[in-house]
C-alpha cells in the first residue's frame, strides 16, 4: 500500500503556499498534495503547473496518495487531451458558493430548508424524502454497498466508503444514482471547500482505523427529509456519507466534523456550495464551476480504481 501510485490526466486547481512548502490541488482529486523531495527541478515543475493554470491545460500527474506527493507531471500528447475535453462537460448555470463561519452556525435554525437555506436549486425537485426512517433506509442500502464488505452488492461496481482518501466525487455520483432512480427522491450534492489561506478541511477516520484525513475540498448527496416536533413539520438538509458517518445527519453537523484541528491546525471550511445532482467535481478553486458526469463513466472507473484500497 505504501507504494501505491494513481497516474491521471488532471486540471490544477492552484498552487498555493502551504505551512511546510507549496501544496499543489487538483480539480479531479480531493487530496492536498506537495511535491515529493525526490523529484528534481522543482521550481521548472511548479512553473508548469501554473502555467497550466493559466492556460487551462491539463497534465498528466503520477501521484502518490499514501504519501500525499505528485512524483511526476507530463504533458499528455494531442489525442488525450482532446479526449479529456470531450468528456470534461461542465455544468451549466451553477449556484453560487458562499463563504462560512461553521463556529457561528446555530444548527436549530440552520438546516431547515427554506427559513435560512433558501437555496433557489431546491425549486427544481419537489419530491424529497417524506421521514427520517426513509431516510435512514437510504443511508442503510449506500452503506452496505461498501466495498470493505463481502459480495454480493446490489449495484455495480461497489462504492468503496472505506477508502476515504479521496474519490468523495464518485462516491457522491453513484448514491445520487441510487437516490434518484432506485428510490424516486430529489438529491442535490453539497459540496465544502477549504480555498482561503492555509484552510484544509480535517477529518478523523475514526470507522477506518482513526487516522487523520485531509482534503482541499469534499462533496456529497444532500436530501431534504421532511419531519416532525410535536405540532411542527418541517424539511432538513441531511447528508449521506457513509464514509464519514453511521447514519444521515444534519447539515451543519457534517460541515462541522471538516473542521478537526487535531487533525490539523487549520482545519477550516472556507466556503459551501450546493449544487444540483448532476454536478460531479469542482472545475476551478474558487468553487464556481463544476463538471459532470452524465454515463457515470469517471464514476464508475474511480470507483473501480479506489476498490481495494483502504485509509489507514
């Protein structure tokens, strides 16, 4: 596993300076990466890579994700990169992102669904899931389709929750799957960004062997699930994300668990965007563009890819 080594065709997001040296990210990986010390001329590599920001070129990278470190950048010849820009659809008309304090949300309020999140995506889907138990069967059917655990799954290929790394984006896509067309519900995706600064988003693996995650963004499905307090009803914003937790949970409670100093000083989420389902990865850092992927070809490659891998 230590040496384990994921070679894609890849957009930079950014190069940012990082507290011990530059950290490079990448719109189709989650994972803050640095350059690994073994490679040489490290400066002509960082100035490819901006270059390739601003060109808007993509790059094929060899990256090393236990270790957290690109070992290589190559230019991807003619007929891979007009592949890739054939299959790289971006989604059109995208909801805004907006900056966060997760320290000032009040979680009473904010997870009802129309009093503080009047996001206008909602107004495209009105069949959202009618009760918490509902909801739970969903998070019960994704979870056990876990490629951590024995054969045989109700879809294909298994969506490996226990490889928490990176992947978030396909993980996503195929619950989305699940939730629209197996079950009939809305399911828009939420996605959380660590793009100020020094930010990351910080997790504890806690259900994967309790080692500390980080990442430059994350995403998953968001339904609205209506409830029930004495005479009140109301919607929530819930989250499924059986890699994080057991069970669906608030909104703010998984922007919260991003925010694990232990794991990281500046464990920080800087901003929070929800888009609708088709939406897969971000396509720049600020947030404000995000591909697709209608076939669920990437996703099911991903997933296929990440399968045996494990996070501690």
């Amino acid at each position: 596993m230590a040496n384990e080594k994921d070679t894609g065709i890849l957009t930079v997001a950014a190069v940012r300076k990082g507290k011990d040296g530059k950290e490079i990210l990448f719109n189709e990986r989650q994972q803050v990466f640095s350059l690994a010390s073994s490679m040489k001329s490290a400066d002509k590599v960082l100035k490819r890579l901006k270059g390739a920001i601003k060109r808007k070129e993509p790059v094929r990278a060899v990256l090393n994700p236990r270790k957290g470190v690109l070992e290589k950048i190559e230019t991807p010849n003619a007929g891979e990169v007009e592949e890739f820009r054939k299959t790289r659809i971006l989604l059109d008309k995208p909801s805004k992102s907006v900056r966060i304090d997760v320290n000032s949300i009040d979680p009473t309020t904010f997870n009802i669904v129309d009093h503080r999140l009047k996001w206008p995506i909602f107004k495209l889907c009105k069949k959202i899931v009618p009760n918490y138990k509902k909801a739970k069967e969903i998070f019960d059917f994704c979870a056990d389709q876990s490629c951590n655990l024995p054969p045989p799954y109700d879809i294909s290929p298994c969506i490996p929750f226990q490889y928490v790394r990176d992947g978030c984006y396909a993980r996503a896509h195929k619950m989305r799957r699940i939730i629209t067309t197996q079950y009939g519900y809305c399911c828009e995706k939420v996605f959380s960004f660590a793009n100020q600064g020094q930010d990351r988003l910080a997790v504890k693996a806690d259900k994967w062997g309790g080692c500390c995650v980080t990442w430059w963004y994350h995403v998953t499905p968001l339904i609205r699930v209506k409830v029930s307090l004495g005479p009140w009803r109301f919607v929530l914003a819930m989250v499924i994300d059986p890699g994080m937790f057991d069970k669906p949970v608030l909104l703010s409670t998984w922007l919260s668990a991003q925010e694990n100093t232990f794991c990281h000083a500046n464990a920080n989420v800087s901003m929070y965007s929800i888009q609708p389902g088709s939406a897969y990865s971000p396509a720049n850092y600020a947030g404000t563009a995000f591909t697709t992927d209608p076939a669920y070809t990437a996703t099911d490659a991903t997933l296929i890819a990440y399968s045996g891998l494990t996070t501690c």
